[in-house]
C-alpha cells in the first residue's frame, strides 16, 4: 500500500493506471487510485440554511459541534427531523437510516392522530443523550487516538466527536423503536 505524500498532493497532473504523473513529470507506478474530493463530515447539513425558534441558525446551534437526539431531532428546530445526523455512523448506515425512518414516521403518525402542530425535543433530553454518547465514545480506545483522521469526526472549540454511534446497531435498534412523546415538547392545533 502507498498513500501518496502530502507534498504531492496538489502537484498531481494526471494518472493513467498504472501510473501517476506529477507536474515535474515524475511518475510513479501504483495498482490503485482512490480519488476523494474530501468532504466535511462534521458539518451536517451546511449546504442549506436551517433556522429555528426564535431565528437561531442551525449553523450557530451547532458551533460546538453538531448534537441531536438520537442523530433525528435537535432542540429549537420544531418538525426538523433528519437521516444519518450527529453520531450516527456505526456499521451499516443504510440500517441506521433505516430505523431512523420509522422512529420519524411513529412521530409524523402520533403528530397526525393527536392535532399536533409542532413537535421540539427537550433541550434537557438532547443534552443529557449527547453527554452520555461523549462519555461513553471516550471509552472507546480507538476514537481518543491522535491521528490525522481526526479532524473528520471531531468538531467545534471542545472537539466534541459528532459523527460516531458508540454502540451496537441493536442498541440504535431499541433506542429508536419507541415514540417517546415525554421527551418532546408539542404545540396543539386549533
């Protein structure tokens, strides 16, 4: 295996497999090419402008680093649910984002039967969850080393890891297979 140097990564011409060729026409044999674009994995949902109660953006919630309940909701943006949010990367996301869908429809589907207009996770709650998820991703060995990776599961002044699930897909399974309306604050409508 060969990780091209970081110097070279912006003097890269072209590449032909088998050959990389740098700007000083250098070239250097290789059998695979993994091309990244680079992305920001810790800034969920920065291409849009979400702004909730009382017009704080999503962006400015969220300067510490991204936090949610359960990676759906986030308190102070009533109705905004989202799919693979903070800490919800763990083994098959499709999985993950599967169980996430039916957490969000048992809510849309109490929302419809009981006239609720607007539904707000409790700061309390979300706080409390993301306390427990920092705590308990500190004793996971492998995410408190010191490596150039990162930068792409850490955000914010305190470095907080938003991206990672510390726990089995079956414990995601039972935290998002109930509805939980004690943990929502809802408006009513008329």
């Amino acid at each position: 295996f060969w990780q091209m140097p970081p110097r070279w990564r912006r003097g890269v011409a072209a590449y032909w497999t088998p050959l990389l060729k740098k700007k000083n026409h250098y070239l250097r044999e290789v059998d695979t090419i993994v091309y990244s674009t680079g992305f920001k994995t810790t800034k969920y949902l920065a291409a849009i402008d979400v702004v909730g109660r009382d017009a704080r953006r999503l962006e400015d919630a969220w300067s510490d680093g991204a936090q949610a309940y359960l990676g759906i909701t986030t308190a102070g943006f009533p109705n905004l649910f989202m799919l693979y949010g903070p800490n919800t990367n763990q083994g098959c996301i499709l999985y993950m984002i599967e169980q996430q869908v039916g957490y969000i429809v048992r809510q849309i589907k109490r929302m419809a039967a009981e006239r609720i207009a607007w539904i707000d996770v409790r700061p309390d709650v979300m706080n409390a969850f993301n306390d427990d998820i920092q705590r308990e991703i500190r004793a996971v060995d492998v995410w408190q080393a010191e490596c150039g990776s990162d930068a792409y599961y850490r955000a914010g002044p305190s470095r907080r890891m938003v991206t990672q699930w510390p726990h089995s897909m079956d414990a995601f399974t039972e935290a998002t297979s109930k509805t939980e309306p004690e943990v929502y604050d809802t408006g009513v409508s008329n």
